[in-house]
C-alpha cells in the first residue's frame, strides 16, 4: 500500500538559478552523486533535480524518457500567510502565473479548500503554493 511520496526527480538546466531559487525559498539544497544530482529539501520531501551532464547525454535511463526541464508542475504546501508568500517570491524574481484563487489540495483525502498562488521556477517548471487557512 503506498503511504506517502518520498521524492520526485525532474531534468534542470539552469543549475545556479535553480540552487539559488529554491534556496531562496527557504529549501535546503545538497549537491550529490558529483554535481549530478541536486536535492532540494524541505520538511519530510524532496525534489531531485538532475543536471544537464546526467540527462543531456541521453545514456541516463532511470527517468522519464520525455522529461525535459520545465515538464515539472509540483504544488507546495506553504505554512506561512498569503502576504509572506507574496513578498518571498518578489524576493526571488517569480512573477505570479494566477492566483490567489480557491484550489482543492490533498489534503483530508483530496477535500480541504485551500487558496493557491502559481508561479514558475528559473526553468520554468509550474509551482503552486497552496495555503490552507
């Protein structure tokens, strides 16, 4: 039975905007595997973002045979308000794609109503930050 996710793994590009980013986000970011894999932690999750020199060459196979950098459309939950969240990503150079508007988020089994703000990351990855009041 799955209980939980543990990861999710998506191509980058830009690795020094994307470090900084997420950084800025208030995320940890561990270099591994040689600068091959950089993980981006927060709370109990991660997002491994592997780097051009693992993917480009084509010979890397435990990934999606598709995924390019920007495939990934990933939703935060955000602890902090609304305002904190805003002003977090002027911060850090992210535009707001929409938002605030009402989302249904996971949690409760997929029937708590959250308000969701959408933004993109340096790769142009889809982010949500779901804030649940």
């Amino acid at each position: 039975m799955i209980r939980s996710f543990d990861h999710i793994a998506v191509p980058m590009q830009r690795v020094e905007e994307m470090v900084q980013f997420y950084t800025m986000l208030g995320c940890r970011v561990v270099e591994q595997n040689n600068g091959m894999i950089y993980a981006v932690i927060f709370g109990d999750n991660k997002i491994n973002f592997h780097a051009p020199q693992l993917w480009e060459p084509g010979q890397f196979t435990l990934r999606g045979p598709t995924a390019l950098p920007g495939s990934g459309d990933v939703c935060f939950v955000w602890e902090g308000t609304q305002d904190s969240l805003l002003s977090t990503l002027q911060e850090a150079g992210a535009g707001i794609e929409e938002g605030p508007v009402a989302r249904t988020g996971g949690m409760n089994g997929g029937s708590t109503q959250g308000s969701s703000i959408y933004t993109r990351d340096p790769d142009n990855n889809l982010l949500e930050f779901i804030i649940y009041g």
